[in-house]
C-alpha cells in the first residue's frame, strides 16, 4: 500500500472532490480520509466539527489496513528532540510518509 490503496473503490473515495464543498468535513458525499504522515485511514463523522474514526479494515474489498504510526510519529519526534510537533518546526519528511519510508527502505535493504 505505498503508492496506491488496497483497492480502486478507497481510492476513487480518497480522491473525490466536491463542487459545494471544499472542506471534506462540510460535504456529506465525503466519507473517507487517509492520513499519509500516520498512515492511517479514517471514516469522517460528519458532525459539524472534523471528526473522524479510525478503521482497520477496508469497507470495500475487507482488506486489512495498515497500522497506525501515529504514536510511532510522536515517539520519533521526541526523540528527535521535539516537545511540542504542533508549534514546533518539525523536519518537512515528518509531514507526509517520507519519514517512516525511509525506516521501511532501509529495512528492506538489510
């Protein structure tokens, strides 16, 4: 699930626009987020506000999804140094997969 999704329905859904609506939030056609920094995809609550829950299997095709590395995303900023990654001016890799890609390529590589 590098590049792509686990199947072209989540991807079509990750990658739909609304005309009305800019905000994923504000437009109740908009059902799905994906997180690229925490890998993570989530199903959007459309309560007024931004919420959203987190979902380990894919509604359309039931596959597994990956999981989560956003307490991972926190552990390594700490360690890096970083108290607070919201006020912060983290590293620009910390804002999308490049962070954890690196780890996985190394890996791969080893």
């Amino acid at each position: 699930m590098t590049n792509s999704h686990c199947c072209q329905r989540m991807s079509e859904s990750l990658k739909f626009n609304c005309d009305s609506h800019s905000d994923p939030f504000a437009c109740p056609d908009s059902l799905f987020l994906y997180i690229p920094k925490f890998d993570e995809y989530r199903l959007i609550i459309h309560d007024g506000g931004s919420s959203s829950v987190l979902i380990s299997f894919c509604p359309f095709c039931g596959a597994t999804l990956p999981k989560s590395k956003r307490e991972a995303w926190f552990e390594k900023l700490a360690a890096l140094g970083f108290e607070d990654p919201g006020e912060d001016e983290i590293p620009e890799e910390f804002n999308d997969r490049r962070w954890y890609s690196k780890s996985l390529d190394t890996i791969v590589a080893e």
